[in-house]
C-alpha cells in the first residue's frame, strides 16, 4: 500500500478535543522545496529575512522573502538537511517560492526543488522524549524533527518509504487529524506565514518575526531590507499579528479584511482553523482594536486571545 492510499483510510479528525490533548496532524498543506548547491546558503542568506547563522547551528526559523516595498512575498520554515536547506512553505505556493527566489540567482551555484518524496506531519503535546530541545531540529530514525520554541509542538519532515510506519508509531494515545488539526496548532503558537491571498501585504514585523527570530537586524543586506530596517529603527507599527477566537460559523481566507463595529477596515487576516471550542485565527490588527469584529457585515463574535509572546508595542 502507498502512503497516499494508507493516509487516505486513515479516520483523520477535523481537529483535537482539547487544545492540549496530544495530536498527530497530516500535514498535506505544506511542501518542502529542497536548497541545494555549493552557494545554497549564502545566496539564501541574501534572500530571506531569517539569519541563516541559526539554522546552521541546528535551528529552524520562518522568514520571508521580500518585495522591493518590504513586504512579503512568500514566506518559508527553514532548517538544514546535510549540505542542503528544506524550505516549507503552503503546498499552493512552492512553484511561486521558487520563482521568487530564483529571480536574483544569476551566477549563483544553487538549485531548487520541491521534494516530492517528504511527507509532513505535525505533533503537539506530550512530545516524544527524543524530540530535540526547544527552537532546534535533529535527525533520528523516523526522520528530521523541528521543534518549535516555547510550546510542546514539533513538525517531522519523513519520506514516502517509512511514514506509514512511523505514523503508526506516533500515533499511537494521540488524536490523528487532518491539515486543519495543525494550522490550529501554528495559531496556538503564534507562526504566521504568507498564504495564498495575502502577498504583499505584510512588513516581517507585522507577523511578528521580530519575536520569533523569523526577521534579523543585524545580518546585512537582502531583499527589501532598507524598508523593514526603517520601520524597525525609525518608526512605529501601528498593526501587529494577534490571535482572535470566535463562534461564527465562517471561514476567514487569507488576507481578508476584517472591520469593526463602525465598518472600518480593522486588520486582514494571516490563517484561521476550526477548533473544539469554535474557531480561531491569526489577524493583523491596528493596536487598538478590540477584537469584536465583523466580516462584512456579520458579527464574528470574536474576542482576542492570547499569544504564547509578548508583542513589542512602541509607544
């Protein structure tokens, strides 16, 4: 049997009955593009907003690349694989990820790929004691492991040949679910990325890559960056990522404004999942909305959540 037709038969839930019971997601809504080259990583490193320093010495990070406006084009997961980087980035947009990047390759000895042999799955709570330590990646048997920073979450990149055995394994006492299972799981951490719908919409910051290291000051030049250094050091955001939860029985696209009670426009959103208790998204918001808010004119019954960070507010 394939992996496609043992994941296909497998009764996969919408989504956890708890926020904290253990979980093993499908991941079938992200790719992986293989980085490889003998000047992979430092045409990478002029690409991305990300510090490719970190990912070298076992991180993983989410960055974007950027439009000349600064803003986001396409954003990316990050971590090394040998000599080689993976990139996972919305399974819509690996041919728009590799398009962007291979704009300014030139000379540059560096190839992209998406590997269609890696299969993505998603864990939270009650990670397996071999997962690596906070915000770092490692290999075992059962494949690369990137734990996330500050939450009991981790995605593990597999291959076609082993995920049926190693989804068996994992999923053994945990909740399997399907893509949506996950996107909750990066809204309960706080990740954003650019998805479908939302290009060129959003500084780094603006999703707060400047907390989750998913934008550095200090690395040098790359796409965009005159733009996301200026707002960094001279001026002041006035809309930040934040997390809403809310009962309407709607889904909420990427980069779909939202308004407020007056039918002003109140931020555009990043991701949304449905969840045991209802519904949540990632929303850019204005500072002070909120959080009551409206698509069109029917009422989310929304309120903020919380994030599992604090938002760096200038005053």
């Amino acid at each position: 049997m394939s992996w496609s037709q043992f994941i296909a038969a497998q009764p996969l839930a919408d989504h956890a009955e708890a926020s904290t019971a253990p979980a093993l997601s499908h991941c079938d809504h992200l790719a992986v593009i293989r980085a490889y080259g003998e000047e992979a990583g430092h045409y990478l490193q002029g690409q991305l907003s990300c510090d490719l320093h970190e990912v070298d010495n076992g991180g993983h990070l989410t960055g974007m690349h950027l439009s000349l406006k600064g803003r986001g084009l396409v954003s990316v997961r990050i971590v090394q694989d040998g000599d080689d980087y993976l990139m996972l980035c919305p399974a819509g947009q690996s041919e728009a990820v590799i398009k962007s990047l291979m704009k300014y390759r030139l000379r540059a000895k560096v190839e992209f790929q998406v590997d269609e042999q890696a299969v993505l799955m998603g864990l939270s709570g009650a990670l397996p004691a071999t997962s690596p330590e906070s915000g770092q990646s490692g290999r075992n048997g059962q494949g690369l492991w990137l734990r996330y920073p500050n939450t009991d979450h981790a995605l593990l990149i597999t291959d076609t040949e082993q995920a049926e055995s190693v989804w068996t394994v994992l999923a053994q006492d945990r909740t399997a679910t399907n893509a949506n299972g996950w996107r909750q799981a990066d809204i309960d951490a706080g990740e954003g990325m650019v998805y479908p719908g939302a290009e060129d919409l959003f500084l780094p910051q603006v999703l707060n890559y400047d907390v989750t290291a998913g934008v550095n000051f200090k690395k040098g030049c790359y796409t965009g960056q005159e733009v996301v250094a200026r707002m960094h050091f001279k001026g002041k955001l006035k809309q930040r990522m934040q997390r809403i939860d809310y009962t309407a029985e709607v889904d909420l696209a990427p980069g779909e404004t939202l308004r407020n009670s007056d039918g002003k426009a109140a931020g555009e959103v990043v991701s949304s999942a449905r969840n045991h208790a209802g519904r949540s998204a990632l929303v850019v918001l204005r500072r002070d909305t909120d959080g009551v808010l409206f698509k069109g004119e029917q009422p989310l019954n929304s309120q903020l959540g919380t994030l599992p960070y604090t938002l760096p507010w200038k005053d």
